[in-house]
C-alpha cells in the first residue's frame, strides 16, 4: 500500500515540483469551444459523420454542420479550425497496467526489437549493469527481457545475474509479465531455496544439473513471480512522481484519455487517484483491484471498490488472473504447445487459479454483484471461466453482469458463441499477430490456432462485443498499433496472420474507443462524440478510415473535458 506520506507528498510537493522542473498546473478550461473545418468521427451510429463540434464547460453541446454550429459562436468562444484534420472521441484504453510504461524511472529497459535493443543475454546484462551504476543503491530492476528474442534462445539464470552482483538484489520481469527471473542475494531476500514448495499457482524453476535437481535456477513463473514484482514496486515518492508523469506523457501523446490500470496493486491505484486529485494528472483512470490481493475483504464487505476510487479514477471491476501468457508457456490450453516445452509434447500450461477456486470466487463477486474481469489466455483457461461465470449466474442470477475476458487471445469460435449467452464480452490483445504473431505460428501455436489467436471476426459473426487493448507495458501505448493489427493481421516479419479475422476499420476504431468505454462503463459519458457527453477527444493528422498505413498518424491534439492536455504544436 502506498502510505499516508506518500499521499501527502503526492498532494503538497508534486504540483509544485512539476512547475519547478517545467511542468505546467492543469489550466481552466475555456467555456466554450468550437472544432470546425474538418472531420468529424463520432463513433455515434446513429450520427457517424460530422464537420463540426461545441463544447461548453467541457460537454458537448451540439454536433454536425459547419453552417449550423458556427451559429453558436459568442464573443467569448474559442474558434478551432481543424484545417481538414480529424477529430473523434479520444482512445479508451480497454486493458493495460497504468502507469507502468514509465517504470523506466527505476527498470532498465531489456526489450528486444522492435520494441528496444537488446538481443542476446550479455547485452542485457551489459544494459543491466550500466543501468544499476546509475541507480547503485537498492534493488536492481529490469523488465521486457523476452526469450524467445535472445540470441541464446533461453531465459536469464541467477547465476547470469550473478555475474553482475551477488550482494545487490536483482530482479528482471519477462516481457509477458507473468515471469521473472531472480539473483542469489533476491532470491535469499525471499526465502527461496531448495525447500521451498512452489506455491499453489506458480512454479519455481529448478536446476536439472544441480545435485539434488532442486536448486531454484531463478527463473518464476506466475504466483512465484508475484512477490518479487511486488519487491521492485516498493518504490519512493520520486520515482512513483516520475513513473505516473512519464506514464501521463507517453498516453496523452497518443491520444489516451481514458488509461486502465488493471491488477495493479491497490497502493498505485491510490497514488494515480491521488495525483488526479492534486490536479496533475488529467486522464481518466479504470484501476481494476486484483482479487489476490483484496478478494477476502471485498467478500467479507471490509472493503469496497469504491474505497479505492477518487477524482477522474474509477473502479469498475475487480480482476482475476485464469491463467498466464502463452509466449511465458503459462497459458493454459486444451491441447499441447505446438513445440513441446521442455520436451513434454503433452504439456498444455496451468491455471494460475485453480478451477474450483476460480468458481468460488466469482460467485462470490456474483452475490456481492460486483463486476469481474477474468484473465484467460488459454482457451482451457477460458473454458474454466466461462463454466464459473455460468455457474455463479445460475447460483445468483445477476441480469447486469457483464463480466470480461482480458485477452482472450485463443478462445474458440464455440466459445464466443457461449460468451454471447452469458453476456460475457472479451478484451483482444490484437497486437500479439504484430509483435508475437512469426513465433505463434512457428513455436507456441502451429499455423492453425495462431491464425485464429484473437478473433475479432468471430466475434463479429457470433453478436459478441469486444475491445481491444496494448497491454501496455507489455507493448508500447499505441492504439492506432491496435486498430492497424485488427485490420492487417500482420507480423513483424510481413506474414499475414489469419486473413479471415480481419475486420473493417470502423470496428476496429470502436474497439478502441466506444465499445471500450462501455467494457468499463463508462460510454454514457466518453468514448463517442455526442450531445451530453464529455469533451474527451483528439485531432489527428489524417483520416483513419482512408490512410494506408493508420500508424502514421499523428495525434495534434490531446483534449479531456475541454482541456488541451497535449499539443503537438
């Protein structure tokens, strides 16, 4: 948990900090405001095009005609001329872990391309180590190693990271998140040895050669990465500052005005509702609370998820982890990886939670009605959850639930055709056919299912709305990425991932902004362009619907409830 100093730190000393490093306090939002000249995408069905817009104290007004709305100018009106540039409803971020994409404040950065550079373990450790003369004390961090991307073609060791110290703690996270990879003196922090079990969830990697074949080679996956990822967010009151400005940064100029923070630890949650409070953070925040760490307490009534709300922060589910990540080898499927993990050709991952676990906590959420997302990547994992989402539906029927799949990225089509039934919406990762999508088919999947790795046609077909999300940290803040993979299915190496789950861009652009915001409900507010709704949008360079390449767009301009938060210009 964040302390009480912490929060009043947060409070008191960052406003003034950020003007003394050159920030800027929010400014007032003009009165009234008028986007003209341009298009207009609204996102709304019922008035989907549009040249002009007025808002007026942040809501807007009236929407259509260039003609009709300049008749609401007044004396004190603030004229935009869009020159023929784009404005829609600004992007929703449907999942992600906010505001973890500034954790380069206190973690160096260990991505392989395209995302960063490194490309084999001695670079990392090089990276690694000039990071940590930077930072000389506490733990040394790092994140977004991926293995599969290493010239070694093997995950890091703690006798790797020993090499750089075997007094100083070290911890890497895996770019997937669900594992980690800890040094000797971390590991003795722990207390993790030869007799530790691995914890119910979790697996702690052992070394074949060593005599007793059970020294842990510092590789955890899951439960046991938990506590370690936990360790290296124990950070103070400058870096958490840092962390949610470059965060805050990297979303607004983009064109996110509505983040999600989901299963981060509930003392982030109440740092980003804390800095939206003081005024210094402007985007709108979805915190999902993971139900590992405040489920007994939100079943007992202890806790509610509105203890963690605050200013633009709002809590509108509590999440739960199935399973873990297909490229970790820790989703959970029905039938075996394509190449056999460690050379068990039937080995198909485990759930992160077990089956009857996962029953008893969702019906649990159920009769408490508070809303779920369920992380399921595996479609055995998925399997599992759509059992327990109907289960707790016949034991407390609940019309409005609306529960979520994060990620959902190898549900079947007869899967969709349950989430239908059980008004269950998923949340694609659809940038995995981009950043994942050569290694899919070549290692974890087999041609066959990764062609049909986040089906958003399937989808489509089966009536079954969806979003679809970066993850980020897990890949850079970049809907437009999301939007551009929904449509192309293409790889990093060019390869053309499923051809027949290709949509059009207006439901890939919805993915992102409308159908979003109601995953977190909140379309009655954001996410399209209509009267009575906020003035949550942005000014693109171009046209979305019509540029070849929708990635190289340019967000001009960032805009939350009337307020310009960024500007190219």
């Amino acid at each position: 948990m964040i302390s009480r100093k912490l929060l009043i730190y947060v409070f008191i000393l960052i406003p003034a900090a950020l003007v003394a490093c050159g920030g800027t306090e929010p400014s007032q939002k003009p009165p009234h405001q008028i986007y003209f000249n341009g298009q207009v995408l609204t996102m709304d069905t019922g008035n989907p095009r549009a040249e002009a817009i007025s808002a007026r104290d942040g809501v807007i007004e009236a929407v259509g005609d260039d003609s009709e709305i300049m008749l609401l100018v007044e004396a004190h009106s603030e004229l935009v001329d869009l020159e023929g540039a784009t404005l829609m409803p600004g992007f929703v971020d449907a999942h992600g872990h906010f505001p973890g994409s500034g954790r380069t404040a206190f973690s160096a950065d260990l991505n392989s391309p395209p995302i960063g550079t490194v490309s084999s373990i001695e670079e990392l450790l090089a990276t690694l180590e000039a990071f940590g003369e930077q930072r000389p004390e506490g733990w040394l961090v790092g994140h977004g190693y991926d293995d599969t991307l290493l010239a070694e073609m093997r995950h890091p060791t703690r006798d790797d990271l020993d090499r750089i110290s075997v007094e100083r703690p070290i911890a890497i996270s895996h770019v997937s998140g669900h594992l980690a990879v800890a040094n000797s003196a971390a590991l003795e922090l722990m207390g993790i040895d030869e007799s530790t079990p691995d914890p119910k969830g979790g697996h702690i990697v052992r070394d074949p050669n060593s005599p007793d074949k059970r020294r842990p080679n510092g590789v955890l996956e899951e439960t046991a990465a938990r506590e370690v990822s936990l360790k290296t967010l124990n950070i103070d009151a400058t870096d958490a500052m840092r962390m949610t400005q470059l965060a805050t940064d990297e979303y607004l100029k983009y064109g996110v005005t509505t983040a999600s923070a989901g299963g981060m630890p509930t003392g982030l949650g109440q740092l980003a509702g804390a800095t939206s409070s003081a005024g210094t953070m402007p985007l709108r925040v979805a915190f999902f609370p993971l139900m590992e760490e405040i489920g007994d307490d939100l079943l007992s009534g202890e806790t509610h998820l509105s203890d963690f709300a605050m200013a633009r922060v709002e809590v509108p589910r509590v999440k739960i982890i199935a399973d873990g990540s297909i490229q970790g080898y820790t989703g959970y499927l029905t039938e075996p990886y394509h190449r056999p993990y460690k050379g068990d050709a039937s080995y198909r991952g485990y759930p992160s939670v077990l089956r009857e676990d996962l029953f008893d906590q969702v019906a649990g959420l159920y009769e408490k009605r508070i809303q779920v997302a369920i992380h399921g990547n595996g479609d055995a994992s998925i399997d599992d959850s759509l059992d327990a989402i109907a289960a707790a539906a016949e034991q407390h029927p609940w019309p409005e639930a609306m529960p979520l799949i994060i990620h959902a990225q190898m549900t079947r089509r007869d899967q969709l055709d349950r989430m239908r039934d059980l008004n269950v919406t998923p949340s694609f990762f659809s940038a995995h056919t981009y950043f994942w999508g050569d290694r899919h088919v070549g290692i974890f999947m087999g041609p066959d299912r990764a062609s049909n790795m986040s089906p958003a046609k399937w989808a489509i077909e089966a009536g079954v709305r969806f979003s679809s999300h970066m993850d980020t940290p897990i890949t850079p803040m970049r809907p437009l990425q999301a939007v551009w993979s929904q449509v192309e299915r293409l790889s990093k190496s060019g390869a053309l991932i499923g051809p027949h789950q290709r949509i059009d861009r207006e439901s890939a652009l919805r993915a992102v902004t409308i159908d979003a915001a109601w995953q977190v409900f909140m379309d009655d507010r954001i996410g399209s362009l209509e009267p009575g709704k906020l003035a949550d949008l942005i000014v693109l360079s171009g046209d979305p619907l019509t540029e070849p390449d929708v990635r190289d767009l340019a967000v001009l301009r960032t805009v939350i409830e009337g307020e310009v938060v960024y500007s190219m210009q």
